[in-house]
C-alpha cells in the first residue's frame, strides 16, 4: 500500500487514521555541504530509512523536513540554515498538525546533528502537551553498531556511514572522482572553528572515510534499516503494553 502520507487523498487518510494505522514517521534534515557527496544527504538518508521501515511498522511516511539548523558547515556552498527558535516552532506546529489528526505515535527521524538538542526539545513540549507518543531517532548513533560491524570502524560527517546511505539509494549522489582526503578533518580537542575547515569531519584522523563499494553500501542500508526497525518496533510495542498506545 501507499505510505507517503502527501500522495494519499483526504480520503484514503480518514479511512486509515487512526483506525488502520496510528504512527507516523517525520523525516528530519538539512541541506549543507557533504564532502564529495550531494548537499541532500541528511534529506535523503532519513527518507529512505522511512521507506525501509515503514511497512514493518505500519506507519505513514509525512513529508521531510528538508530545512534545519546547519552550524559550521554553513559557509560552503549551497548550504542553508534556520534559526534554532523559528526551526523548533515550525516542527512543533507539523508535530501540532499531526496529533490533530489522531496519530498516536510520532517517530521524528532525524538525519542532522545539528538539529539534535532542537527536536528532542520540540518532542519534550509535545509529549507535555499532547497524550499521544514520540521518539526522537538520530540514526547515525543508534546503527553506529552497525557501522563498525560492516565497515570496521565509526563513520563521520560525510564519512563512511553516510556516504554508503546515499550511494545505496543513487551512486550518483556521490562523486568519488571529486573525493579527496584533503576534504576530511579530524576534529582537535580544545578548538572550536567557524567554518569548520573540512566537510568530512571525523573524529580520528583518517578513520571513518567514505567508502564507495555500492555492493557492500546497500548491504549496510538493509541493516541500518532493520535496526531502526526493530528499535522502534519494541518503543511502540512497549507503549501498547503499558496502555499509552
């Protein structure tokens, strides 16, 4: 069945929800520079994450939040930012939108860490607010398991994780002829430099490089997707036996 909530009819959705499907998943990004690899990484990771789980979880995928909060990448080229305030009124307002219409569980799945400290504030109010449930995922910390069982090490900004996301989505989305080490930095303690003089940004030098094996990417895809899964399948199931689901 379709579950992009935008390509549904009215309709369709007031037949579904709440009585078929009571979750919803909210993709959650930012456009800003990403190594060799395309400025929608955090959009798109997030998305095909929704895609991968959603069927499991019998939920509808919302449309993606594609603009956040981008810090020191935002100099480069093509990079957006929002205001942390305006950024947390206007996903409190979606999440406000769609308790209205009787979702009982909200997956706000984030794809920036920039916007972390933001959404798990904007989920704090709405759960005061609101009886319905919501969790915040950032994706990249719950699979960094995952990432060092498939790859061997961590990953980073535009580093092996995310990099093998958007190449097992499109390859094109990445350019390993344009990739050079020379666009990673390893983050020095004691430091705090505005524009950040990398957009790979790792935190050992040299480890976590991207990584352009689609093969192996979409592999890693697969599992990233079944731990989301499964992580939030337990939440929700868990909030069904104590009655708050």
């Amino acid at each position: 069945m379709e579950r992009r909530l935008q390509r549904l009819s009215w309709l369709e959705f007031q037949r579904l929800v709440p009585n078929e499907i009571d979750t919803v998943i909210l993709p959650v990004g930012t456009v800003e520079a990403h190594g060799s690899a395309c400025l929608g990484v955090d959009n798109f990771i997030p998305e095909t994450i929704a895609d991968g789980i959603a069927e499991e979880i019998n939920a509808l995928i919302a449309p993606t939040v594609n603009y956040g909060i981008t810090r020191s990448l935002y100099r480069y080229p093509g990079g957006s930012t929002i205001t942390p305030d305006t950024f947390k009124l206007y996903v409190a307002e979606i999440l406000a939108s769609l308790a209205d219409h009787r979702f009982r569980n909200v997956i706000l799945l984030n794809g920036h860490g920039g916007n972390n400290a933001t959404l798990k504030a904007a989920a704090l109010e709405w759960h005061h607010q609101y009886p319905g449930n919501i969790a915040v995922i950032h994706w990249w910390e719950l699979c960094a398991d995952v990432t060092k069982e498939v790859y061997g090490h961590a990953g980073g900004h535009a580093g092996t994780d995310e990099t093998a996301m958007v190449i097992a989505i499109d390859p094109a989305l990445a350019d390993k002829d344009s990739f050079s080490p020379d666009l990673a930095y390893a983050f020095k303690p004691g430091a705090d430099v505005y524009p950040v003089p990398g957009t790979i940004l790792l935190g050992e030098e040299s480890v976590g490089l991207p990584d352009f094996d689609v093969d192996k990417a979409r592999g890693y895809r697969e599992k990233v997707c079944a731990k989301v899964a499964e992580f939030v399948a337990d939440v929700i199931e868990r909030w069904r036996q104590s009655g708050l689901a």
